[in-house]
C-alpha cells in the first residue's frame, strides 16, 4: 500500500476516529501523547539532537502539547489543532528557522527513537517513519 493510500484512512468527514486511522492502531490519545513527550525526551537529552534542541523555545512544555495536537491531527485523530491554530501550514510555519539537512536528520532520529519505543507494531512504525522523512524533508529550506 502507498503511503498517500494509508494516510486517506484518516480523513474523516464525520469527526469520528475511525478505527482504520493510524491514531486509532497506536493506542489513540493516550499512546500519541507519549510519542509526543518521549520525542521531546529524546531531544533534550541525547545530545546528538542539541542543535534541535536548540532552536526550540524553552521550556518546552507548549512546544510539547502543541506537537501532541498535532500529531494528533496527522495520525487522524480529533482536529484541535486546527480548531486551534488553523491549517498546519507546515512549512511556513517553518520558514523563520533555518532547517537544514542535518537538522532534518537530527529531528528524524528523535522521532526514530520515540517511535520505536512506543508504536507496538512495527510495521505501523516504519510506514509513519517514512511518511514522517518525507515530510521533514519538505521543511528543509537551507543547504
């Protein structure tokens, strides 16, 4: 299945957490909320991410719940984030910092880690995992 194929599962015209949706298979807001903080984790303690860790605002509370949102969101669970913040706009979003490859590289094997250890399935894993590297491709805006 392509990857586009497996994320179509998650959009929802009816609000609904269908149990198809990759937020539903990891253990719904409980199971991605620890992906959120154990990502963060990661980063503010393994020191090959201190770069990352860096250009995020401290403390990192905020930082944490607004990723959980949307994460939230992405894996297709509730829309808050976007009640809250409107369209992710992801790469504008993105456009004031400078995100370089290494960066990317540094923010994937936060995600790497964080994933690993908390998505039981590992095939469900790995097919985030590369969604998730295309995606933090897309954010790189400097060689």
């Amino acid at each position: 299945m392509a990857i586009r194929d497996f994320f179509k599962s998650k959009q929802k015209s009816d609000k609904q957490i269908d149990e198809t949706t990759p937020y539903y298979r990891i253990g719904g807001e409980e199971k991605v909320r620890e992906l959120a903080n154990r990502f963060y984790d990661v980063m503010e303690n393994d020191t090959y991410a201190s770069e990352l860790l860096s250009i995020h605002p401290q403390p990192l509370d905020r930082i944490r719940h607004v990723f959980f949102l949307y994460l939230s969101l992405w894996l297709g669970g509730p829309d808050i984030y976007q009640q809250e913040f409107g369209h992710p706009r992801l790469r504008a979003r993105h456009l004031p910092f400078t995100v370089s490859p290494a960066l990317k590289e540094q923010w994937m094997y936060c995600m790497r880690k964080a994933m690993m250890t908390t998505v039981s399935d590992v095939a469900l894993a790995q097919t985030l995992l590369q969604a998730l590297d295309q995606l933090a491709e897309h954010m790189i805006n400097t060689k």
